[in-house]
C-alpha cells in the first residue's frame, strides 16, 4: 500500500498499514516556507516562486498590476 500511496503522489503517514496520506506536492510547499520562513510576506512569495518555479511555471513579469487583478477578482463574483 505505501508504494501505491508514493507511486500517486501521497506519502503515508505510517510505514504499513497507512490510515492517511499527505499529498508529497505539499510536503515540497512546506519545505520550501520552511527553508524561506525568516519575513513572513517575503517567505510566502519567495515559496509561491520557488514552488510555481519547479511544477514549470516561470514569472516573465515584475510588474504588478492592480487593476488587472482587481478586474479578475470582481469578475469572479
């Protein structure tokens, strides 16, 4: 069971006879906050960074633009 929990991206939280699993994505997340943890903003942004950075996704831009996302929270509504 623990190599069918692994193999799908959970780790067990026993070595047999598992009763629950933590997704290994969140583990990753949590070390990343871990390693990152001395400013709370910037740990959370740097982990957020780090995180998108190694499941493939790359910032291309600096610039944060408010009304961008104003406009997509609003739209959400």
């Amino acid at each position: 069971l623990p190599q069918v929990l692994v193999h799908h991206g959970l780790f067990p939280t026993a070595p047999s006879q598992p009763q629950m699993a933590v997704s290994i994505d969140l583990l990753a997340f949590y070390c990343a906050l871990f390693e990152c943890s001395c400013n709370a903003i910037n740990a959370l942004a740097s982990t957020l960074k780090s995180h998108y950075s190694w499941r493939g996704f790359h910032m291309t831009d600096t610039e944060v633009r408010f009304n961008s996302i104003l406009k997509l929270l609003l739209k959400s509504f």
